[in-house]
C-alpha cells in the first residue's frame, strides 16, 4: 500500500505546469519536423509544387506535396468528352 507524504519545498503538479510542459515539447517537436521536411519542401517549392502541412500522430505534422499539373490535367480529361469504353479517372 502506497500512501500520499507531503514533502515541504515540492511543487505540485498542476494542469498549468502540465500544459507548460505540453507545450515546450510540441514548439521543440514542431522545429524538428521543420527541420527534417526542410530539404524536401525546397526542392518542391522549386518545381512549382504545392505543401500543405497535414495533421499527424502525436501532434506531430506531415506534409503533403502536389504538383499543380495534375489538377489542369484532371480539369483537360473531365471537360473531354469520354468515348465509350473509355475510362478517366
């Protein structure tokens, strides 16, 4: 059995210290992730391409990258009329 002392000099814990805490390790977590999708997000930037931060496990982020070539070649497909047996997706 386990029993609860008060230790003089302690602090307790409180949701403020916890949310404190919470947050330093997201801001360190948040300037790591930059730093490891820095390179990529250079060289999609480059190209032309578009990046989107998406949400990720444990608050952490990810990034997504499109080219926005796609998107005039979906828009070109979906305006022409498909032939039979045609299939565009």
């Amino acid at each position: 059995m386990t029993t609860a002392h008060n230790h003089p000099g302690l602090a307790k814990p409180t949701a403020t210290a916890g949310r404190g805490i919470t947050t330093r390790i997201r801001a360190v977590a948040g300037r790591l992730i930059g730093r490891v999708h820095a390179a990529a997000d250079d060289r999609a930037r480059a190209r032309g391409w578009q990046v989107t931060p998406t949400p990720g496990r444990l608050g952490l982020t990810g990034r997504s990258y499109r080219d926005p070539r796609f998107a005039a070649r979906r828009q070109a497909l979906q305006d022409k009329p498909a032939a039979r047996g045609e299939r565009h997706d």
